[in-house]
C-alpha cells in the first residue's frame, strides 16, 4: 500500500506532463488551424457590378459636355456671352456712331484751328481730334505735363481770350472748377480745340 504523500507525489507526477501535454495539444490545434485557414472564401469581387448597376440607374441627360458643368454653374449657356460676340458693345462699335470722346471725329470732319503760343513765340494750326499737349509736343516744344489724364493741373495753360471752354472741349479733367475755366485755365493734356485762341503754356490757377 502507498502511503498518503507517495499518492501526492506521483499525482504531481501525472499531472504536468499531462498538462504539458494538453498545452502542446492546444497549440498544435491552434496552429493547424491558422495555417489552413477557416475554409472562408471571399465572393467574387462585386466592384465593378455594383458600379454598372448604379451607372444604368442614373437618368440619361441631354446636354453634351461641357454643357453639364454650365447647368451646375446656374443658368446654362443662356449667360453666356460668346467670343466677339452680338452684345450692346459690338453694336456699337459696329454702327460707328457713338463716339467715346472729343477726340473721336471721323477723319472727313476734322477741323484746324490758328493757335497762337505767345511763349514759344509761334502761331500753328491745330486740329480738332488731338489734345493740345500732343499736337504742342509735336511741333517739338518741351511743355510741362505728368498724368496726361486730366488729373493734375501740370499741364495748365491760360487762354487770354475768355473762358477756356470757350476755344476748347475737355475730356473728363477733374481738376479745374468753373472760375478757374471761365479765367481762360485749361488742362492742355485733355482739351481738344474748338476755335482759334492764344494761349500762355505752362500757366496754373
Ligand atoms: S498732365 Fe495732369 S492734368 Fe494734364
């Protein structure tokens, strides 16, 4: 007969190697499985299916490209102003009647005008459709200017006959008032003559 710790000892015995063993078994099991996978198949790859599905189940529309992206854009080509186009502009550019400025004269109603410059000494003709200062500069004389748009007063002259635009048309100077134009002050860069007159360059109010 074994004694009580003689049966202590040979369970103990037993017990872990069949413990190991079970272990062992466990991880074998384990293993085996993640190596031969759980059988699972992935389906068939349905991209492409469920794309072509839901291509037919968009409507057709009628516009070609890029007519699409202008009905995103809010309005369709009903906004859009074609190249060279039919608009109020080219009307009026085609009708050639609505003239921009003083200097716009058709070349068959340009006028001369005798133009006295008492500083340079020298009496010239000058036409209607270019500003004093141009067609002064043309005829070699240094005359004092800077903006060349009527929006300084460097270019002033001094028309000794009346108010200036009397004898000459601005276009669109900004910088005289009414009393400095009726003392005969004009801005040479912007006025177009209008009659004959003498005029002292160089002169601001
Ligand atoms: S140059 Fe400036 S207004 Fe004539």
């Amino acid at each position: 007969m074994l004694g009580p710790l003689a049966i202590v000892a040979i369970t103990r015995i037993v017990s872990l190697p069949a413990i190991a063993l079970a272990t062992v078994a466990t991880l074998l099991i384990v293993l085996i499985t993640s190596v031969k996978g759980t059988g699972w198949e992935p389906t068939t790859d349905i991209s492409e299916e469920v794309l072509e599905h839901r291509a037919s189940a968009v409507p057709e529309t009628e516009f070609p490209e890029p007519g699409n992206r202008a009905v995103g854009g809010g309005g369709g080509g009903a906004g859009a102003i074609p190249a060279g186009g039919d608009g109020e502009e080219g009307e009026l550019e085609e009708g050639g009647t609505v003239s921009s400025g003083p200097g716009d004269i058709p070349e068959d109603e340009v006028e001369y005008f005798e133009v006295e410059f008492v500083k340079q000494g020298e009496t010239v003709e000058l036409s209607n459709d270019q500003p004093i200062l141009e067609q002064g500069e043309d005829e070699g004389w240094d005359l004092p200017y800077a903006c060349r748009q009527g929006q300084c007063v460097s270019c002033a002259g001094q028309i000794a006959d009346g108010p200036s635009e009397d004898f000459v048309e601005h276009d669109n100077q900004q910088m005289l008032e009414e009393a400095e134009i009726d003392d005969g002050y004009t801005l040479t860069c912007v006025a177009y003559p209008r009659d004959s007159f003498s005029i002292e360059t160089g002169e601001a109010p």
